[in-house]
C-alpha cells in the first residue's frame, strides 16, 4: 500500500532571492508561475533542502544563503497518511542543522529519507550524454531509499579517499596512515557498491514500462552498471594497496565507486554516444519517471514531484507525454513555467489546480 504524501505549507526565509514566502499547497497541482528570475526555482530548491537537506542545483550549500541574510531557514508542513509533521532545515554561521518535529535529526541519511522528492530540471538534459556523476547521482538517490546506511557509508568513503589522496602526494611513505585510509575506502566502497548494483536492478526493471510509455516506438533498451570497483571489502582492500603508485599521479584513485558507471543501450549502441538529442530526452525522461517509480516502491510513500521549466525544453509531444504521467501519477506536484497559460493539462480539473505568481521573491501583489 502507498501512502499519500503532501507538503501543505512551506515557509522560507532567506533562501536565495527570497527573504521571506510563506506558501500554502493545493495536495494536487501546483503551478508557480513569474518571469525569469524571480524565483520559481528557488522555491523547489527551498521544498528540495527541506526535504533532503541537499540542492539540486549546487554542492556548495552557502550558495542557496541569500546575500546579506545572516539565516536561510526553509520549514516544510507535511502530511503522510493522516500524520502531519513539520521539518526544519537551516544554515546559519555556514553550519546546517536538521529538524524533525523540533527534534535535531539524529543523521543525514534518516532525515532525508522522511519525505521522497523527485526533481526534473533543465540540468537533468546532460542525464544521458553528460558526465557519469549525473547518472552516479541517479543511482545513490534510489540506494538511499532502498539502503538508508548507504547514504553514510559514500560520506565515509568520500572522506576517506580525499585523506588517502593527500598522503599519497605529500607523505607516501606513511603506510600506516595509508593502510588506515584504504581500510575505511574497502569497507564503505564496497558498501556502496553492493547499493547501487542493487539500486541499479530496480532501476533497469522500472526503466523498460516508463520508456514504453513516452517513447512512441518500440525500440529494445537496456541498462547496464559497470562497477568502478568490487563489492569485496578484501579484495577492494587488495586493489588500492597495488595501485599506490599509479594512483599518487592520478587525479583520484583507479578504483572504487567513484568511478561507477550506468550504461545505456538503445538498440545494442550506446545511447550517450549514439542515440539523436530527441531519443536522449526521451531516455531521461523515462528515468526520472523510473526513478520516482523506485523510490515509492522503496519507501512506501508516492513521492513529491517537482518539474522545473518542462516545458520550454520538451517538444509539445514529450511535454504531453509528462503532463499524461503526471495526470496518472497520484503524487503531489509542483511545477514552475514562465508561462502558465501554456500549462493546460488536459482532464485535470480546475480544484486540483492551484496557482503562485512570483515576484521578486515574493507573492505577486503582496
Ligand atoms: N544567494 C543568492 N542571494 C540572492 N539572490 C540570489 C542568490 N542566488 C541566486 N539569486 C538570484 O535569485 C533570483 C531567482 O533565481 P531563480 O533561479 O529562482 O529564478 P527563476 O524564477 O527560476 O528564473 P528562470 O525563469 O530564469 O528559471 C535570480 O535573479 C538570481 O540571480
Ligand atoms: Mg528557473
């Protein structure tokens, strides 16, 4: 059974050019409308922080601060299944915390795994031909759901191989120091690694259904992960000790999962190098759409999703093809369009739709 999941309020302050919006959300359609800039994506980024304590537009979380503002403070009601909770992200003095019910969250990944969020922005496009760590991403966002530890278990990992990197430049003949390091990258990297073989099963099964349904064609598609590492904490272990030399002049180490890949094949040829720039649309499209997908099978919950800018980088038939799967889909949406009378979604009716006008940062007209 899948429960509802619905954000009824949010309030931000302090978030990029947003110094204070308070929103109230219909539980079905919601359109956020205004001229560039004025802030539409600032406010799916603000429900995206809230939600995962992340951005999905930028690593560097002081970013989203707005200029001048000493606290960015994004607070989100939600309900699930008749519950309602309220969740706290803020950043101030550069330190993020996390709030569930005014509690501190205990950790990153359990914090973020409260409340699924899928996002499809402009950025998504490069999806299928761009570099690896965009469909890396792809792969943890479902891990996550499917494997909460795994979220802690890339931290360490991460942490780990910077440290090892360091000494492999400046002090390698500290093998203590190194063997200490390795262990740590073997343990979490193979962690890792069994996450996203997993992930990346559920993602191939749920990919072929979406894919049917937004391309018109039938073309064969396949998935396929080419792991940049083992699963084997011993054998993982093994490798990074042999590679000590070669990896000192390398930009990172030659192995892990930092160098995992998905590929994807459209008609045996590989799609990022082969398919045309409308089938690789499609292609992302039906990730995201498998991804959601994932995530609600996961977790339980028909997660929120956000649609960034859609249409105005989708032909009329493949922005069809979305609004027909957002029309089906139960979840929650938001969607931000400079021009919403464009937004006409056939078959929704007008008490599911709920309208926001942006400017600058704030509530047209307030
Ligand atoms: N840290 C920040 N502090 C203050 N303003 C910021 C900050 N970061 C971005 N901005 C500004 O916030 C404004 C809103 O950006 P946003 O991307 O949300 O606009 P948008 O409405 O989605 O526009 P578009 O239709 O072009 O996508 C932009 O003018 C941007 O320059
Ligand atoms: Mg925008």
């Amino acid at each position: 059974m899948t429960s509802s999941l619905v954000v009824q309020k949010l309030d931000i302050r302090g978030f990029r050019n947003i110094e204070s919006l308070q929103l109230e959300l219909g539980p079905r359609v919601n359109v956020i409308s205004g001229d560039n800039g004025q802030g539409k994506t600032s406010v799916l980024e603000a429900l995206y922080f809230v939600a995962t304590s992340r951005s999905f537009r930028t690593e560097k979380l002081r970013e989203v601060c707005r200029e001048g503002s000493e606290l960015t403070r994004v607070v989100g009601t939600f309900e699930e299944g008749g519950q309602q909770r309220r969740q706290r992200a803020v950043i101030s003095a550069g330190r993020r915390s996390l709030f569930m019910d005014e509690k501190r969250a205990a950790g990153l990944a359990s914090y973020a795994v409260r409340t699924p969020v899928v996002i499809f922005h402009p950025g998504n496009l490069t999806l299928v031909s761009g570099p690896a760590a965009l469909r890396r991403t792809l792969l943890d966002r479902i891990a996550l759901f499917l494997d909460p530890a795994s979220g802690d278990a890339r931290s360490r990992y991460q942490h780990a191989q910077r440290e090892r990197h360091q000494i492999l430049q400046k002090q390698p003949d500290q093998l203590s120091a190194l063997d200490a390091f390795e262990r740590v990258m073997a343990e979490n990297g193979a962690a890792v690694q069994r996450a996203r073989h997993a992930a990346c099963d559920a993602l191939a099964a749920a990919l072929g259904p979406a894919f049917g349904t937004i391309a018109s064609a039938q073309t064969p598609l396949a998935l396929r992960f080419v792991p940049g590492g083992c699963t084997d904490a011993e054998q993982f272990a093994h490798e990074l000790a042999d590679r000590r030399v070669r990896d000192r002049f390398r930009k990172s180490a030659g192995f892990g999962p930092h160098r995992d890949e998905i590929e994807l094949l459209l008609s045996g040829r590989s799609a990022r190098h082969h398919a045309s720039q409308g089938q690789q649309r499609i292609l992302t499209l039906a990730l995201k759409v498998a991804e959601l997908n994932c995530v609600r099978d996961a977790c339980g919950s028909q997660p929120i999703l956000l649609l960034d800018d859609v249409s105005s980088e989708l032909d009329p038939k493949r922005t069809g093809a979305v609004y027909e799967f957002v029309r089906g889909a139960r979840s929650q949406v938001l969607v931000t369009t400079t021009r919403p009378d464009l937004f006409q979604m056939p078959g929704l009716s007008g008490s599911d739709r709920c309208d926001f006008e942006l400017r600058g940062g704030a509530l047209a007209g307030s």
